[in-house]
C-alpha cells in the first residue's frame, strides 16, 4: 500500500483510532479517505467526500459547540 501511495505521489498519514488496527489516512482533492487495517487481514475502507463549501473562521466555534461535553 505505501509503495503504490508513494509512486502515485498520493499524500498520506499513518495513524491509529482503534486499539486493533492501523489507519492510513489518505487525502486527495475533495476527499479524506480512511483506510483501516485489521490484524486479522480484513480491511475497512471510508471515504469522506467535500461539498465544495469553504467556511470562514467563525465554523470553528460550531465545531467547540456541536462537539464540547
């Protein structure tokens, strides 16, 4: 997976959100791909897609609002 990645000069992070799998957080225009891979082999794939819509500053204080417990 990295090899392709980095010969299709797509950007990517390596991360974690679960206990048990690594994440490769791929980003491309328009999308956020996460990409999930289990110990066991499986893998799970979610693409987060862009409306387009680019906010101003003021969006960030929706953010602490929607999201603060």
């Amino acid at each position: 997976m990295r090899y392709r990645l980095d010969q299709a000069k797509i950007h990517y992070n390596l991360a974690r959100a679960r206990d048990e799998t690594v994440m490769v957080e791929v980003h491309v225009p328009g999308e956020r791909w996460e990409i999930e891979f289990f110990a066991d082999g499986d893998v799970e794939v979610e693409i987060f897609r862009s409306d387009g819509v680019i906010h101003r500053a003021d969006a960030i204080d929706v953010l602490f609002e929607r999201f603060t417990n």
